[in-house]
C-alpha cells in the first residue's frame, strides 16, 4: 500500500489540468478542440513529476520510477503529437518530438546507473 495519497493528489492535478485548459479556450488561447490533447499531454508531464517524487521509494511488487518516467514521456509525446496535428504542423516538428523524447529516455536511463 502506498504511503502517501498520491492517487488522491493526481485526481486533483487532473481537475486542475483539465480547469486550466478550459481557461486558455475561453481566453482564446487555444481552440476548444485542442482542451483533450493538452490535458494529455499535461497529464503525461505530471506523471513525470510522480517519477521524481518516486526515486528510491519503490515498493515490492510496484513500478520503478524509471517506468513511471517512461510511461511519463510516451503520454507527453502522444499528447504533444496530437496537439500538433489539430494545429496541423505536425509533419514539421514531428522529427524534433521523437528525437526530443528518445534523447530524453537514453539520459535517464544513463542516470540510472550514475556512480556517485
């Protein structure tokens, strides 16, 4: 069992993603289209921010950090992807986001096994 309510905390994050994308559509910022795919792609940075509370508190039978980075980036990405496509240039930075999320997996990894 996990001993902080961080599945309570995300909830929250969730709402407050989802609050704040709506006020970017109503302030014109972006397109009311566009609300899912940043949630998305917010929603993947914050497991990221999970990952780094998670460093050296893992648990017996539950996800490494690493994973949870992982799984962080591919949902960043997806929503970034998706962000882009509705924006239409995808095509032009879709080079730039793959190599942006590979290059950021390999460093972590490398972190990984960093000898202090």
């Amino acid at each position: 069992m996990a001993k902080k309510p961080l599945g309570l905390l995300s909830f929250g994050v969730f709402f407050v993603l989802i609050a704040l994308t709506l006020a970017m559509s109503a302030l014109g910022v972006i397109g009311l289209v566009e609300v899912p795919s940043l949630v998305i792609a917010l929603s993947g940075v914050w497991i990221i921010v999970l990952a780094g509370i998670q460093i050296g508190r893992t648990e017996k039978y539950g996800r490494s950090a690493f994973s949870t980075f992982s799984w962080g980036v591919l949902i960043s990405v997806l929503g970034l992807a998706w962000f882009l496509y509705i924006r239409q240039i995808l095509v032009n930075f879709l080079p730039v986001i793959l190599l942006l999320a590979l290059g950021t997996l390999i460093i972590v990894a490398a972190l990984r096994y960093w000898k202090k």
